[in-house]
C-alpha cells in the first residue's frame, strides 16, 4: 500500500482523544462516527487490495510479452519441409515459400508439407550455417506484387517482415530496386511468348489488338515485355484491355485453350514446355529483365541474412550433399514435373 494512503487509512482509523479525559462517554454522535471509520478502513483495504492485483496482471503481461519470442523447432530431416539445427540462437528465420507443382517446389499431399530442390537447398544451408530456419508458406503476392497498369512493388508480407526472405526468386532489375538477393542457386531462365498448339498469329511482331496473358508478380511480366519494343510493336504494358494478369499457370493455360487471351508471356519451364496444348510463338534467346537466377529475396537491410547465407551455401557446393540434392530432383521429387538437374543447379 502507497506511503501516503497508509497514513491517510491510519488517520481515519486513530481518532485524537483527550488523554487527561478520564471518562469516555458513548453518545450516538461517537458512534456514527466509529461506524464512518470503520466503513473508510473498509474502503482502503478493499482499495489497496484492487491495486495489488492490478500490479500483478501488469507484471504476469509484461512476463507474457517477453516470451513471444521464443519458439521450439521441429527436428527434420532433409526434403521433410521441416528445417532444424542444433543453433543456440534464438532467432528464427522465416522463410516464405509457395508451390509451383514442379519439383523445385511443391505440396506433398500426403505429408501436407512442402517439398521439393528449394526445401532440400534452404535445409541444407541452414544446417550448415547452424541456424534455426523455418519454412512458412504464403501466396507469392505477399512477396512480389504487380497489377495491371501500375509498377510492380514489393509484396505486403516481406515488406512487413512476415519473414525475412522469399524462397527462390529470379533476381530482376525491377526487384533488385527494392530487395537484397543471395547468390544463385538456381540458373536463370528464359522466357517466350506462347501461343495453342497448331495456332498462329499472322500479325506477329505486330502485337496491337491482342490480348496477352502474365502470370501476376512472375517475372515475366508486361514490364519485361516491355523492354523487347525494338523487336516488336503496338504492345502497350498500362493498357488494361490488352494485359490480363492470372493467379497461377495453370490458369493461364486455361485462358489461352478457352481463347479469352491470344498469347500469353511466360518462362520457359516444366509448366509450358510439357503442355501438350500449347507451343513456343517466339523466343528472344536471351532474358533481358535479369540480372541473374533464382536465390533468395530479402529486405535491403538484411546483410547479415545475405552474409551467412552465401558463406554456407558455398560450402555446402562444395560437397557431395548438393550433388545428391540434384540427383534428388529426379529420384526424390521425380513424380512431379520439372527440369532436369543440369538446368536447375547451379555449377
């Protein structure tokens, strides 16, 4: 109880009397006024007892707080979807990972978990770098985001840290104004204009009146189609009547069969190559929207992600365990689409 309510209760509670007053007469008056002293200690009991409670509430929030931060890691082994270490540290660093259905990245329906070259790689740097990792999934949006007619920017939850970098991101020069990227460890890619199979189309380099597909927030967007305007004509990237954006390949694969688009733009992957539906319009024989392959996407300021990360990762290149996380790509993950090692692994 405060210093000051004390003496305030004991005052109420010690009325001054007469010591030279032998006799003591008890009139009703003296009695009100008992039962008033009484009713105040009442109150101050009642009120230092709400202040102690309060006081503890307060404390056991604070204690709660402070413990948010800690987190228990799974222990998994590579190609689980699972990362772990023996790390003493405590922090966790989170990763976003999506799933193309290929065998970089993919969801195992039976282990709900995601699989694939990319979980093998981040399990095996993160190992070697005796860090503790963890993989969350997220929709790709959140890391990159383009919307027909404005820039593409950087998506909502790397830019809130949600995590602290995107797992396998080609690195652009649009994105490099905005992220840090880690050294390669998947080649880069190139990208076409596609079209159905047996189709054509009789105005090409001409692409005025067309409607053309991207895929939203791949790098192969209306942007980077945009930088081939010396090889062709009449496309314009802020013409929403002639962009269409679609979520996923499978959709936009989808839209060119059912003929809502005329072409769509997009890499030269597992996804396009073995569609039986569909067949290569044109390829440009070099990328020119990138700076280099696929690695991780992080925030400007992530210096010592990037550091200890590429430290690791040219280790573990170095040993015969990336050796078998590329046999992997057609043992393990084998049952899914997708290149062969020689196009994804870096040399």
């Amino acid at each position: 109880m405060p210093k000051s309510l004390r003496r305030f209760c004991q005052s109420m509670a010690s009325p001054e009397v007469n010591s030279n007053d032998k006799t003591q007469i008890i009139d009703p008056e003296s009695k009100m006024a008992e039962e008033r002293t009484f009713k105040m200690m009442v109150a101050c009991v009642v009120f230092a007892m709400i202040i102690a409670v309060l006081s503890l509430i307060i404390s056991f929030v604070a204690i709660t707080m402070k413990g948010t931060n800690q987190y228990n890691i799974s222990t998994g082994s590579s190609g689980t979807g699972e990362i772990s270490s023996g790390s003493s540290e405590d922090k966790i660093w989170m990763f976003q990972i999506g799933h193309y259905q290929s065998n970089t990245q993919y969801l195992d329906e039976a282990s709900g978990t995601i699989q694939g070259y990319n979980v093998d790689v981040v399990n095996a740097v993160c190992q070697i770098a005796n860090k503790n990792c963890e993989l969350v999934y997220d929709v790709y949006g959140n890391c990159w985001e383009s919307q027909v007619g404005e820039t593409a920017r950087g998506g909502f939850g790397i830019m809130a840290r949600w995590y602290d970098a995107c797992v396998g991101w080609t690195n652009t020069y649009d994105r490099a104004r905005t992220f840090r990227f880690s050294d390669d460890f998947e080649k880069p890619v190139l990208n076409a204009l596609w079209i159905k199979k047996g189709g054509s189309l009789p105005s090409f380099p001409d692409l005025a009146g067309l409607k053309i597909g991207f895929n939203d927030g791949w790098q192969a967007d209306e942007h980077c189609l945009s930088r081939y305007s010396d090889l062709l004509r009449g496309f314009d990237s802020s013409d929403s009547s002639q962009v269409l954006h679609y979520v996923t390949e499978e959709d936009i694969k989808t839209a060119l069969v059912n003929d809502e688009i005329d072409v769509f733009f997009a890499s030269i992957r597992s996804y396009t190559l073995d569609d039986p539906r569909i067949e290569i319009l044109w390829n440009p024989g070099e990328n020119r929207c990138i700076r280099g392959g696929l690695g991780m996407m992080m925030q400007k300021d992530q210096v010592e992600l990037e550091t200890w990360w590429n430290t690791a990762f040219d280790r573990l290149r170095t040993t015969g365990q990336y050796n078998d996380i590329c046999d992997r790509l057609k043992t393990a993950h084998g049952d899914q689409p997708g290149l062969d090692p020689e196009y994804v692994c870096v040399d």
